[in-house]
C-alpha cells in the first residue's frame, strides 16, 4: 500500500521516514518529493509499505502525529491525475 504523507518539516529526510514507519512494519519504498528549481524538499513525500496491514497501522498511529514540529498528515495515497501539458507552441 502506498502512504502520502504530508505536511513534513522541510529539515526530514527520506531515511528519518523510513525510520518512522518502519516501527510499523516493512518499507518497501520512500519517495521525498524534492522541488526542481531550488532541490529543496517540497514538504510531503509517498511510503510504500508492502503489508497492508502494516501500512493502515502506521497510517492509523502517524496521522495526527507530531514530527519535527509539525501535524503529520498520512492516509492512503491517491492515484495519480492525468493533467495536461501547457501548450508550448511549435518548438524548432
């Protein structure tokens, strides 16, 4: 199952939330989503917990946790929206 976790405090990194969750069950994956332009963290980040039973326990006792100074917010993530690209114009 994959988790979305929100509202991080810029300062955690991806192995500080694999620590978290891991007192939960396995972590197969943790994804920190990282601003393009600065390479700064953009304040949420995706876990992916193989049991499912394990991630709706660390979803369960983190949401609502407070980490870093800040209100965690972690539920199941959603899929992806499709959106359409800008229009760019004809690029040659």
């Amino acid at each position: 199952m994959k988790l979305y976790v929100g509202n991080l405090s810029f300062e955690t990194t991806e192995n500080d939330l694999q620590d978290l969750f891991e007192q939960h069950g396995k972590v197969s994956e943790v994804a920190l989503m990282m601003d393009r332009m600065t390479g700064k963290s953009r304040g949420f980040a995706f876990v992916t917990m193989g049991d499912n039973a394990e991630a709706s326990a660390a979803m369960t006792a983190l949401n609502g946790k407070e980490v870093g100074g800040r209100t965690l917010t972690v539920n199941e993530a959603r899929a992806r929206e499709e959106r359409p690209r800008p229009f760019a114009g004809n690029r040659r």
